[in-house]
C-alpha cells in the first residue's frame, strides 16, 4: 500500500470520529399564534372574574348595611340652637321616619340647614348604631340696613357687614336700624358700614351708654352730611359728621349732664356736633 493511500485512510478515519455541533440557525418549532394569545388573556380573565365577584360582594354587603333596621336613626341630637326651635331644625333637615344612618347623605342634610336664613354654617355627623348628631352656628345680628328713608325694605347684617336675610314682621326689632346702606360701591358701603360700627360702639359703649342696647334707634348715613341719629329720646336729630365720632360723644355726654344738672327738660328737636368747637342746639317748636 503507497503512502498516499495510507494518509488518505487515515484522514478518512479521523473525519469519521469527529463530533457534530448542533446548527444554531435551525429555529424551533412554530407555537400557535392561538396558543400564545390563550397564554396572554387566561390571567385576565382570572383577574376580571375576581374583581367581579369582589365588586358583587361589596355591592352585597353595602345594601345589607344600608337596608338593615340595626342602623336606623333612632336619636337626633342638635347643638348650638339658642333662637331657633328644634322643631323647626327638624322640619329643616325633613328625614324621614326609620330612615337608614348610613344611606343618609350628610352633605345634603348639611345644606338643609344652611339654607335657613338664620344659620350661618352647620355640621353633621353620624354616631353608630344610630345616632344623628348636629351642630349650628346661628347668625348674630348687628343691625338692620335699610336703603330707604321710608324703611319699607331692610335686610339683616351681621357685625361685618355681610347681609344674610331680608327683615320680615315675625324677626325681632329691638336692633339699630341703619338707614341709607347698603351703598351701590362696595368700597364706599364697607367704609361707611365701619364708621356705623364705630359710632354705634361708642353710644352704647360703658361707663353710661347714651343708646341702650336691645332697643330700637335709627342711624342715618348720607355721604354729603355724615352719620346722624334719628328719632332718640335725647333730640329729633343728632349730627355727627364723618370723623372724631369719640370726642363727639363725649361732648354729648357734658352737654346731657349740664342740662340734666341744670334741670332742663325742655325737648331738643337738634343738637349739631358736626363742629369741633361748638355744640349747636336747637330747642324743640313749642
């Protein structure tokens, strides 16, 4: 045997003891396109049916809770009332009899409440089993604000000024009644609310208040003349002017004490303190 045969032996030899690697080109059998979809939409579906039955046993408790006689309101209790009566908060609040505490809307029920025109702000609470507990603010009124002279219209204000209802026959009238506000201008109404205010602080104001409080008296504001009193007991008409409303009413004070030393009871129909070096009166027409 030549060499050539022999060498070509052993090559065939050793090709034949070689190791195949395996061909990584060659892909791996197509998966369904339904196969991977089912994949991808089973756990939503699980998903899904969970929060459905969830949501079905939220729905089922919720109307066993708010449908169950154990929560009924069985007690109102109401707080902060001192002018209104509690039968009329319950008209206000208008529940109905065996009604659920938990169904009930509290925000409803507190905008019952702060419709009446003599409640400034409430709030309401539930206390389980069943308890309804309520508690106002009622308005405080400082005076009656009537645009006219002839005090046909006037509306209730408070002490800033805020107007909340318009005075009818059946509200109280020992308050100052303040006439010629409110003004059109904001601004002006507000400036002229506050010397009001001041002047109304200062007549009824201590050691010897010259209005009484809880009694009716009228406070005229004109934007050409001032402040001024109508209709007192002291004169038929006082003059204040716009300022220095402090050192006007102490001069008041000297001049009823003068003539009540004096004994002078003749009626004043004017007394002017609009002037800060005078004091003008002007007696009464026989």
């Amino acid at each position: 045997m030549s060499v050539k045969t022999r060498r070509a032996e052993g090559i065939s030899g050793k090709k034949g003891h070689k190791k195949t690697k395996p061909n990584r080109r060659v892909k791996d059998p197509a998966v369904s396109p339904l196969r991977l979809g089912t994949k991808k939409i089973f756990p939503w579906v699980w998903r899904s049916a969970a929060l459905l039955v969830l949501s079905l046993v939220m729905i089922f408790i919720h109307d066993t809770l708010t449908q169950s006689a154990f929560f009924e309101i069985r007690d109102i209790r109401i707080k902060g009332n001192e002018g209104i009566e509690q039968a009329a908060i319950l008209e206000q609040i208008a529940i109905p009899e065996n009604s659920n505490l938990l169904s009930l809307n509290l925000r409803l029920v507190r905008l019952r409440l702060e419709s009446h025109p003599w409640i400034h702000r409430a709030a309401v609470n539930r206390k389980l089993p069943g308890s309804l507990e309520i508690e106002i603010r009622e308005e405080e009124p400082f005076a009656m604000l009537s645009p006219t002279p002839d005090r046909r219209t006037a509306f209730w204000a408070d002490s800033t000024g805020r107007i909340f209802k318009e005075v009818t026959e059946e509200d109280p009238k020992n308050y100052p009644a303040i006439m010629g506000l409110p003004l059109a201008d904001t601004k002006e109404n507000a400036l002229w609310f506050g010397r009001a205010k001041s002047l109304l602080s200062l007549l009824q104001g201590p050691p010897h208040p010259l209005l009484e409080k809880d009694t009716t008296f009228f406070l005229w504001v004109d934007p050409d003349m001032g402040l001024g009193l109508a209709d007192t007991e002291m004169a038929s008409q006082i003059f204040f002017g716009f300022s220095d409303y402090a050192a006007k009413t102490r001069r008041l004070r000297i001049l009823l004490q003068y003539r009540k030393v004096q004994d002078q009871t003749e009626s004043m129909d004017t007394i002017d303190l609009v002037r800060p070096d005078r004091v003008v009166v002007i007696p009464a027409a026989a």
